[in-house]
C-alpha cells in the first residue's frame, strides 16, 4: 500500500520539477508582458486586446489550462483508470479519450463559430460603458482570437492525460510557445497601429501550444480515432459529471471577470490594462506555487478518495502540508508586493509606451490585489479535493453564489467610495475569501478535515509576517532618502529589501518552531 512516507518525497521532487518548468514559462510570460508593455502601454488598443482575449482566455487558461475543468476531470478519471502510470493505456480507455475528444471538438467548434459571428454583438454587451471605437477595435481583435476556442478543452484533455502519466514537463512548458510567438510577431512589426498583429500572433500561438503536445502523447500510446461510445459507458458519465458543473463554476467566476470589465470601462482609459498586468504580476509567484504543489497532489488526492475511509486521514495530511507550505511561501510575496510594487513594475515595465502614470495604475491594483493570496491558494487547493471526491457541484453552486457579491462590492468600491481601479481588485480579494470560506467549511460533508495543525502554523507565520512588513517599511523608507540614478536604485532597493524579507522573516519563523520551516531546513541538511 502507498503511504505518506512513501509518496512524499515523490510529491516534493515533481514540486521543484514543476517549480523549475512553470518558473521558465512564466518569465518567458513576463517577457511576453514587457514587450507588450513597450510596445501598447496602457491605451486604447492594449485595453480592446484585452478585453477580446477575455474569452478565449476563459477557453484556453481557465478551461483547458492546467487546473481547469477538462486537466481536472481527466485526472480525477483516468488516474482511476490506470493503476500504474507508468503503462499503457487499454483499447476502452482509448476509446474513452476518444469519444471525450471528439464531443469535446464538436462542442467548442461550434462556440468558435458562433462567437466570430457574433463578435459585434459579444465585445458590446462586454464593454457596454466603453465608446464606440473602443467597441470597433476589441472586435476585430476578437474575430481574430475566435479560434482559441476551439483550442481550449482539447488542450485541457492533453494536460491531463500528460499529468495523469507523470508527464509534468510538457503541459507546464508548453505555454511558453505563446509568450515566444507574440515577441517575435510584434517585435517584427514594430509599429503595429491597430493591435491586428498582436492578436494574429496570439491565435498561431496558442494553435503551437495544442501541437506541442503530440508527440508526447503518442509515446505513451494514446491515438486519435474520431469516436462516439456513450452506450454503457459509466466512465464518460463520470467525466460529464464532473465537468458540467466545473465548467459552469469556472464560467460563474469568469462573469465576475465580466463585471469587472464593466466597470473599468466606466474609468480612466488603461484601467482594464492595468487591471490586466496587475493580475499577470499576481499570477508570476502565485501561479508557479499553486501549479508546483497541487498539479502533483491532485492525482493523489483523486487515487486517495477512490480507496475508501481508511485513506481519508492521508488526504487530511496532504492538504494540510501542501497548503500550509503555500501559505508559508505566500506571505513573503504579499509583504514584498505591499513594499516594492511601484519600484518593481517601474524596473520592469517603464518604458516605450508605458509611462509613470501606467506604473501608479498597475501599482495600486496590484497592492490591493495581494490580499487575496492567502484565500486563492486554499481556494485552489480545497477544491482538488472536491474534484478528488468527484464533487464540481458545491464549487459551482459557491461561484454561482458570488456573483452578486461581486457587483455589489464593485458598486459600492468604486462608484460610491470612489476607489477607482483599487476597488476592482478589492473586491476580488474578498470575494476571493469568500469562496475559500464556504468552501473550506461546506467540505466536511465529504470528509472531516482538520484545520487546526493549518491555522496553528499558520498563527505563527503571520506573527513573524507582521514584524518583517514593519521591518521592511522602515527599510524602504531608509532606501528613499539615498539619491542614485533611477534603474540602479531599484535593483538595490529590490534586492536589498528582498532579501532582508527572507531572512527575518525564515529566521522568525525558526524560532517561533513553525513546522514547515523546521522542515525546510531538515531537507537542506540531508541535501
């Protein structure tokens, strides 16, 4: 029998595997950013980019990305299917990828088309604050992308299938393809008057980041044969179950993206811009933590729940370590956001197109942003288990429910307080911490978790946490008073105050016998 002690150092080592690749991906994301930066700014043209790629974003990233609906419903499935990840798949679980593939095809061309001939009518509804040019231009960007599409659930099958085997690599990597394509693409063009590039470069991407993924899934054995077996087949009844509701749960949480939209529309022109790159920021850490950690955990979580009670008190011990290492990772980050952002972002993105007012905007969302790390991750986490116990309807019924909740506290945020771009991320950061509340407590119908060895390390960190912000307060405020030329004084500033933040705040956490740091450095002893 697989046990804890068993597992764990396996699950630690795909964790800096995936660290490492998603790491890669993400900087050549960044870079991707920068370009963009210089090239558009904070302007018209970027913020109908951007709300055109809303969609198929939703398609790509949040369906089909790693952790989306389809990756999730494929782990939670054919981990089940195939005991040892190491063999080949059988003829029924061919013909189970198959019919999966094909409907899925089917369905999302059909969505790809409908959203080309209706691209007016859908950046309208979407943008119905913005002008009419505004309107015009995100609209032709959309005709464009219109093909994402259809990419996006094939993409997420693939992922799953790859990460189902313990192929971590490629379905992490794979999204770096994109980032490459639109460097060259407008870096080539060089004045891109209208966007057009931007979005062409966009849409060859993605279709390189779908074929990348073949050959790796031919070597494990699984072939494409146009197929439809629904008769007598609870498995694919299985995947429909837990994927229906995953995909109206990630499409619930996507309209909050479409409020918010809404109302950037109403504010200055590069707020949805500013917005965008606040949460590419956010994305950079948070991403490559969540994605390190529960990409590994889920099929272990998913193999866990389908053996029964006796296994429930392994998936209490994985959850709590997994998120309660999150969580340990998390608070440095918002700390060094909450101190560095404006000098950050004025170090990376300030130039070209992307002047100081850009800085201040992307600033002050993504402050207020960094308060929804701590829910995200336990956000995120929690609802692998979920999936493990092959349940999308609470996720779904908990998003569903936060919707109003969004509007509202955008109303109230920006138009009433008059918040501006601040409000937007607030209230993403509390209707973040709503959904990880009711889902963290709504779970116990499922299995009895213990949060109490969490919140007791958790108590700790955020002790230690507190000083280090105080500490690097006055440490930012030292650096302000030295007059060096702009870009030198960043990077020490950065630098300096970044690592002062490491180590007051792992050597607090030492001393006050936080577990995952006396953890830490156990493994960096055996090393």
């Amino acid at each position: 029998m697989t046990t804890i002690k068993d597992e764990t150092p396996s699950v630690l080592k795909a964790a800096w595997l995936i660290a490492l690749v998603t790491i890669a991906s993400k900087f050549m994301g960044f870079a991707r950013d920068m370009v963009v930066a210089n090239f558009y700014g904070a302007t018209q043209i970027s913020d109908a980019y951007f709300y055109a790629l809303q969609i198929p974003s939703l398609a790509i990233i949040i369906l089909g990305g790693v952790g989306g609906p389809f990756h999730s419903a494929v782990v939670a499935v054919f981990s089940k299917l195939i005991p040892d990840f190491s063999s080949k798949p059988t003829e029924a679980v061919n013909k189970l990828y198959n019919t999966f593939l094909t409907i899925t095809f089917l369905f999302f061309a059909v969505l790809a088309i409908l959203g080309f001939c209706f691209a007016d009518k859908i950046m309208g509804v979407i943008i119905s604050a913005g002008s009419p040019e505004l309107i015009a231009l995100a609209t032709e960007h959309f005709k464009i992308m219109s093909p994402i599409i259809l990419i996006g659930g094939i993409i997420g099958i693939f992922y799953g299938l790859l990460v189902t085997h313990k192929h971590f690599i490629m379905p992490n990597l794979s999204p770096m393809i994109l980032s490459i394509v639109v460097i060259i693409a407008i870096t080539l063009a060089n004045n891109d008057k209208t966007g057009v590039v931007l979005a062409t470069a966009t849409t060859i991407g993605a279709v390189c980041q779908l074929l990348l993924q073949f050959p790796a899934l031919r070597k494990i054995g699984y072939r494409i044969k146009p197929t439809i077996e629904l008769v007598n087949s609870p498995n694919f009844k299985s995947i429909m179950e837990l994927l229906f509701p995953a995909i109206l749960s990630s499409t619930m949480g996507q309209i909050t993206i479409y409020i918010d939209m809404f109302f950037a529309s109403t504010l200055r022109e590069g707020a949805w811009t500013s917005v965008v790159f606040a949460n590419r920021i956010f994305q950079f850490p948070v991403g490559i933590l969540v994605t390190a950690f529960l990409v590994p955990l889920f099929p272990i979580f998913s193999r866990l729940a389908g053996q029964g009670v006796e296994k429930f008190e392994e998936i209490k011990n994985y959850f709590n370590k997994g998120v309660g290492t999150l969580f340990f990772a998390s608070i440095p980050i918002i700390i060094l956001i909450l101190t560095l952002a404006r000098d950050g972002i004025s170090l990376i993105f300030e130039r070209g197109a992307f002047n100081s007012d850009a800085v201040i905007m992307v600033s002050e969302a993504l402050c207020f942003l960094s308060f929804s790390i701590l829910p995200y991750v336990f956000r995120d986490s929690i609802t692998r288990v979920y999936y493990a116990f092959n349940d999308s309807k609470t996720p779904f019924i908990i998003a569903m429910s936060s919707i109003l909740l969004k509007a509202l506290l955008n109303y109230f945020l920006i138009l009433k307080l008059d918040m501006g771009i601040a409000g937007i991320t607030l209230s993403t950061t509390f209707v973040t911490l709503f959904n990880a509340t009711l889902l963290g407590l709504f779970i116990h119908r499922k299995i009895k978790m213990d949060y109490k060895p969490l919140f007791k390390n958790f108590a700790k960190m955020l002790l230690a946490g507190t000083f280090t912000f105080v500490l690097c307060i006055f440490a930012c405020d030292w650096f302000n008073t030295i007059i060096l030329p702009k870009y030198i004084f960043e990077c020490i500033k950065i630098l300096s105050v970044g690592a002062l933040c490491l180590l007051v705040y792992g050597v607090l956490n030492i001393l006050l016998k936080m577990e995952y740091a006396q953890e830490l450095i156990k493994r960096l002893k055996r090393n």
